[in-house]
C-alpha cells in the first residue's frame, strides 16, 4: 500500500507528541512494578529461588511473542498494534498485583512480557515511521520519553509502597490513567502502515528480516547494551550496600543517577546523531562507557560508583534509539520485523545478563563481575566501527 512521503508540520508534530506519550507510559507502566516485587513476595512469601522463577516470565512472554509483534506490525500498522497493546497494558498491568500464588505470578508476568513485545515494536516502529517522515533522528527524543517515564513511575511506586498502598490497586491506577492519557494522546499517530526501506535494485523486499550484515551488527549491539543497561538497574543498589557498605538510600542513587543521565543524553542524542552520524556517537559512548565505569570500578567509593553508574547511562544512551532507527529502515526488509528481530535479540541480553552476573559475583566478587560492563561498552565500539564500514557499503541505509 502507497503511504505517501509528506505530512504537514502539525501532523508530524501531533505524531511526535504520541509516540512520545507512548515511550512514557511503557517506562512508567513497568517501573511502577518494580519496586514493589518486595511487597508481593511478602505476601506470597517466596524464597529467592521461586521469585526468580516468577520474574523470569515477563522474559519468557517478551522471548515468545516479539518476532510475532513484527508480523502483526506489519499486518495491521503500528498504530493499530500500539492501540491493542496500550489497551492490553492497562488491564495487565494489575495481574502481578492479584496472583494469589507464585505460578499465578509467573503467568501474569509472561502476559505483560508479552504485552511488552507488541508494544516495544509498534511504539519503535511508529517513532521510526515518524522519523521518515520528518527526514530528521528523532528516536534517541523518545527514548528520552521512556527514561522519564521510568523514573516517574519508579519515585511514585516507592512513594507508593512507603505509604503502604496495596499494590494491585496501586498498579490499578498507575494502568489506567497511564493509558487513557496515551490512548487520547495517540490519537495523532500517523495512520498508515510502517513503510518498508526501498530495496536496492534488483533486490526483493520481504517481511521476514534476514540476517543482513548490518542487521547482525545491530543485534550483537545491542546484546551487548544489555549487559550495560541491565547491571544498573539489577545490581547497583546491591553493590554499593553490600560491597561497598554504602546506607540504603546512597544506594538506591547509583540507579536514579544512571536513569537522568540516560536521560539527559537522549534529550540531545537526535542532535548528536544528526551532526555527527550514528556510528561516531556510537563509538564516542561506548568509549565513555568503558573507561568511566572502569575507572570507577577501581577507585571502589560510593562516590565514585554513583558518578560511574551515571557516565555508563550517558554513554549507554544512544545505543538502543541508533539501532531501531537504523533496523526499521534497513534496505529488503519490513520496518516492523527489522525491529522486532533486534528487540528478539536485546530480550536475550536480558534474560541473560542477571543470571551471569550473579554467577560471577559469586565466584570473583563485585568488581571483577561488574567489569563485564567496561567490556560490553569495548565490544559495542569495535561494532561501532564495523557498522560504519557495512554502512559504507550499504547504500539503501542511510
């Protein structure tokens, strides 16, 4: 189907404002959840293990349904799809709340992994399709979106667990004025199908992502990110009161700290990007990634590990938005499954990245385990640099 290639200023700027409230209600939506993982294995009184096998549903769900999201992207357009999956998400949501034992729990996860999946490729491929058409990066803006969104939902659930409030009516609220505000808001989603890229002469374009060079590049790029976004959020707080003896509400800082400075760099990636190309800022935050968090790792301080957590979420900032954006206009492939494939392949990642850590923390300790960060930001900046030759030789991606 013909989509057209100019939309006026008002529509585009309508669009951006959608997709933008639906990058925020998907951080809110699920950083209000984890903060209160502590209250519902009180309840249902879960040892560490079973609760490990519970959590380890929202990636099962998200594992199982993301190339199927692209399909469906594809099948129906990402506004459709974002529509379902914001709906969906509303009601899902408060599934964790209810589980009244811990299998209910890991079904109620594996529901919203899946809810997750669809709307992680609608909303990526709606903020590419917009990008399109605006002729300008736009992603790394609404992957500042879901940023402040995290952080908003995660300060409001722990106001929300000081205070008590039980948490399937806590999640109750949080899904449903999330979602009626995205569901109004996305009202100025563009309206047709995600474009597929132009193929090179001669070449055919399918729906099925094949494993392009670059498109292999991207997923190993962000298998990496994984790792780097994954330790922050699973095992910051963790390191500084155990490893560092640092007071409970030090710790929590290493994560807000990496959140706003994660932030903050999406704000100004579409910027940098647009100047610089995406495999420069690729490459100058990965660097900053490995070196800063390195440097941290061997002063070993509170200090110095919130200042470290915080540079690894400024370096880590544009890796995700470059990768969507440059998968969903990847030359002989459909928006949605270019992006599907890559996200199929980050859920790995993280999926992953926890249990490997914790294996290492327990069999060299904190700052040898940790390192693997400092290791991922090099391994991204060697991708980096081959992208940018693959890119070279890639015309049909700009």
């Amino acid at each position: 189907m013909s989509i057209g290639t100019t939309a006026g200023p008002q529509t585009l700027h309508r669009a951006r404002w959608a997709v933008a409230a639906a990058f925020f209600t998907n951080g809110a939506a699920f950083a209000s959840w984890a903060p209160r993982i502590p209250s519902v294995q009180q309840a249902l009184e879960l040892d560490a293990t079973t609760l490990g096998l519970a959590l380890a549903g929202g990636g099962i769900g998200g594992l199982i349904f993301t190339l199927l999201s692209g399909m469906v992207v594809d099948r129906f357009g990402s506004r459709r799809a974002l529509f379902a999956a914001i709906a969906a998400l509303a009601v899902c949501l408060v599934l964790p709340g209810l589980a009244p034992v811990w299998w209910g729990l890991l079904l109620a996860l594996i529901l919203l992994g899946v809810v997750d999946a669809l709307m992680d490729v609608a909303m990526n491929a709606a903020g590419a399709l917009v990008e399109q058409r605006s002729g300008r990066s736009l992603l790394s803006g609404f992957h500042a979106a879901w940023s402040i969104g995290a952080v908003t939902g995660g300060v409001l659930s722990a106001a929300a667990a000081a205070l008590g409030v039980a948490v399937w009516l806590h999640l109750l609220v949080v899904g449903v004025v999330l979602c009626a505000t995205a569901l109004v808001l996305g009202r100025g989603l563009l309206r047709h199908t995600p474009p597929t890229a132009p193929a090179a002469p001669g070449e055919r374009t399918t729906r099925v992502a094949r494993p392009t060079p670059v498109l292999v590049l991207l997923g190993l790029l962000v298998l990496a990110a994984a790792f780097i976004e994954d330790v922050p959020q699973s095992w910051s707080a963790v390191y500084l009161s155990t490893g560092l003896d640092a007071a409970p509400g030090v710790a929590g800082l290493a994560f807000v700290a990496f959140s706003v400075f994660m932030a903050a760099g999406r704000l100004v990636g579409d910027r940098l990007v647009d100047r610089f190309g995406p495999t420069r800022v690729l490459l100058a935050g990965a660097l900053l990634t490995a070196v800063a968090f390195g440097l941290s790792l061997l002063v070993a301080s509170p200090v110095a590990a919130i200042a470290g957590f915080a540079l690894v979420g400024l370096g880590a900032s544009p890796i995700f938005p470059v990768a969507f954006s440059l998968a969903g206009r990847l030359s002989g492939a459909s928006a949605g499954g270019g992006i599907a494939l890559v996200s199929l392949v980050s859920r790995v990642g993280f999926l992953i990245a926890p249990l490997l850590v914790g294996v290492l923390v327990d069999a060299t300790g904190f700052r040898a385990a940790l390192s693997v960060v400092s290791a991922a930001g090099l391994i991204v900046a060697l991708l980096a640099r081959r992208l940018r030759t693959e890119m070279a030789r890639t015309p049909a991606v700009p």
